[in-house]
C-alpha cells in the first residue's frame, strides 16, 4: 500500500469521525456536516481513482 493511499484512508477515517461527532452535538451545525461529507466523498473518489489506476497499471 502506497503512502498516499494510507494517508488518504486515514483523512477519511477523521473526517468521519468529525461527521459523527458533529451529528452527536446537542445543536449539530448542518452546514459544517455538509462540507465534511463533501470531502469525505471527495476523498472517497481519489482512492478509487488511485487503486483502479494501480489495478489497470498491474493488468
């Protein structure tokens, strides 16, 4: 496993517990859930990108 992909898997892994945390607060901030799941898919996007680029290169 690549270095990026670990880091970007870790990144994914915060941002989702930011989202959780967020959503347990007694007044949650929808704005601020909404951009977290945003860069969590954006996140989500580029490892899938990195491991179909790496299966196609091994293929």
């Amino acid at each position: 496993m690549s270095m990026t992909v670990f880091h970007l898997m870790q990144v994914h892994q915060k941002l989702d517990e930011q989202i959780t945390a967020e959503r347990k607060r007694r007044l949650p901030d929808v704005l601020r859930i909404n951009n977290l799941k945003k860069l969590k898919l954006r996140v989500k996007d580029r490892l899938a990108r990195l491991g179909t680029g790496r299966n196609t290169q091994t293929a």
